[in-house]
C-alpha cells in the first residue's frame, strides 16, 4: 500500500477527470455483477470484464505518467534520489 505521509496535490479539473473514469468504471463492474445475478452467458460476461481491465489499464496508465511528471520530477529536483528505486518497484508492480 501506499506511504501514509505523502500526498498527492491534484487541481479540480484533474479531480473530475479521475473521478469520471473511476464512476464508469465502477458502473462497469455493477453491470458485471448484474449480468452475473441474471445468469447471462459466460462469454459476455467475460467480454465486459476484459473490457473493465482496460479501463482499469487506462486509468493506471493516466495516474503512472501523472505520478513521474508531479511527484518524482519534483522530488529529483530537491535532490531525493530515493524516489527512483520507488518508481523502479512501481514500475515492477505495474507490468507484472
């Protein structure tokens, strides 16, 4: 899990943007329950979760570049070289 102290400061507008994705996301995985409580067939199930990973992928993917041009730009800047093996083991997590 994530570090307690740290923070990540995000605009309005970038807030609204993350949260949207989030809100169809989760709407994503509500559709998949109830497809599953209707006894729909596997193979569309199975579609719609492919489907909620990607999202998932994208909103990673959003929140990894995010994440080295704020926080670790930032940090290298002041001289915290420890945030490299940070996104040295985040970069693991994420392609694993």
């Amino acid at each position: 899990m994530s570090k307690c102290c740290k923070k990540t400061e995000r605009n309005n507008e970038e807030k609204k943007q993350l949260l949207s994705r989030i809100n169809r996301i989760s709407g994503q995985v509500n559709g998949i329950k109830k497809m599953i409580e209707e006894d729909n067939y596997c193979n569309d199930i199975l579609i719609q979760i492919v489907a909620a990973e990607k999202s998932l992928k994208s909103l990673a993917n959003i929140m990894f570049e995010n994440h080295i041009y704020r926080c670790i730009s930032k940090d290298i800047e002041k001289g915290n070289m420890e945030v490299v093996d940070e996104l040295i083991s985040l970069f693991k997590r994420f392609n694993d």
